[in-house]
C-alpha cells in the first residue's frame, strides 16, 4: 500500500512539473506587444527576424529586415537554419501566431535558446499602425470605405485574408449569412493586408474580424471564428 502511495505521488509530481515546464517554455515565447517591440530595437544588428508565413506572402508585405523563413517546407528550413546564429536573438512572426508558434518550436528544438514570437502577429503589427515593406498599395481610402457602407440595410464587413487558415473557416459561415440575409444585410469583404491604411485607421489587430455596421455606425465587432448563432443574433438585435 505505501509503495503504491509513492508511487502515485511521485507521478503526480511529475505530471505537474512538467505542466509547469511547458507553461513557462510558452510564456518565454508570447511577450507583450511592447516588451517585442523594446526587445527587437535593443537587439539592434544582432536580431534575426524570420517570417514563417509563405514566399508570396513575404513578398507583400514584411517586417524591415526580415527573411522568409517557411517552416512548411522542410528542405527550406535546414537550408536556412545553417545560416543562422544561435547566439543571437530571433525574432519570429506569421499572420497570427500558429506557423510562428510552429518554428520557434523547431528553433529551440535545434537549440536556439533567445527566441520571440511577435504576439497577436502581423495582423496586430499593422493594425497597430506599425510599419512594414511592401509591393501592395494601401488600398481603400477611410472616404471610400465609408461610401460602400452606405446602406439601407445592415452592413456586415468581413476583415480577412486568403492566406488566414481561421478566416478560411469563418468564411462559408460569412456566405450562409449572406444568403439567408439578403434582405436585411449587405456583405463586404476586405482583403487586409491588402488595405493596411485602412486596418490602421479602424483599428483592426486580428484577423479574421467582423464588423457590423447599422446607419454607417458600427454596433458589433468580433474577432475570430465567430459562430453563426451569435452573428445571428447581433443581426437581430440590431434590426
């Protein structure tokens, strides 16, 4: 009875420190917006920035100084990984945080020990109004934004991109919305990163993000893959 009570402790133990451990590994990942920020100047030359999103994402729009660095292709990564410096910092970002979340894994697995994720990602670097190198314009104006949400019904604003994996999935709810609410709402969907003036002005950090708008004023606002019954229901009350 007593070795079956140790041992059942001692697992208990173990199972704890390891949460613990995974819980602090995460942490030392996602900083804060501004401890990012203060973290990358400091760093000065010495920082490496890598974007884990796609070639043809990178060529968009990036953070100055970065490089594209996707983790989805395997003989990129040990390719780019030898030209590394595992002494000095790296600084990570994608869309969000999942494919950025997926190589400072891969770094620290090769033994990268200075390793930061850019919290809330590109999306929230944009919207924040931060800048970025880019081969895009900046899209529609406020003026222009403001004209199509001229409207006798409801207006639903979809703010996404064709690369956000959470967006593909908001999207066919979006399009049931549309269809089942033709008489009431008018759909429109921005494509982000392609009206960054825009997302900077209005504030949008996260994508996906809807917005709904009654009389050209904005009464709802969600980011995430929101379910359909609560896109619903802020319709309803706002009718």
């Amino acid at each position: 009875m007593k070795t079956f009570r140790f041992v059942f402790i001692f697992g208990l133990f173990l199972l704890v420190n390891n949460s613990l451990h995974a819980q602090n590994a995460g942490s030392n990942s996602l900083v804060s917006f501004e401890a990012f920020e203060a973290k990358l100047a400091q760093a000065g030359q010495r920082a490496q920035i890598l974007d884990a999103r796609s070639e043809e994402e990178f060529q968009q729009n990036h953070l100055k100084g970065a490089s594209s660095f996707n983790v989805a292709d395997e003989a990129d990564f040990q390719k780019k990984i030898k030209n590394l410096n595992r002494e000095n910092p790296v600084f990570i970002y994608s869309i969000a945080n999942g494919r950025s979340g997926q190589l400072a894994r891969r770094l620290r697995e090769a033994g990268f020990k200075d390793v930061t994720e850019l919290p809330g990602g590109l999306s929230k670097w944009i919207g924040s109004g931060r800048s970025v190198e880019s081969t895009v314009g900046a899209g529609l104006t406020l003026a222009a934004y403001q004209t199509q949400l001229k409207s006798e019904k409801l207006v639903l604003v979809d703010f996404g991109s064709r690369y956000c994996g959470s967006c593909k999935k908001l999207a066919p709810i979006v399009d049931e919305i549309e269809k089942e609410q033709a008489a009431n709402v008018k759909v429109i969907r921005i494509e982000a990163y392609e009206n960054k003036a825009l997302v900077k002005e209005l504030g949008i950090t996260s994508l996906p993000t809807l917005v709904l708008y009654k009389g050209n004023q904005a009464v709802w606002k969600k980011a995430g893959v929101t379910p359909k019954g609560e896109i619903q229901a802020s319709i309803s009350e706002s009718l």
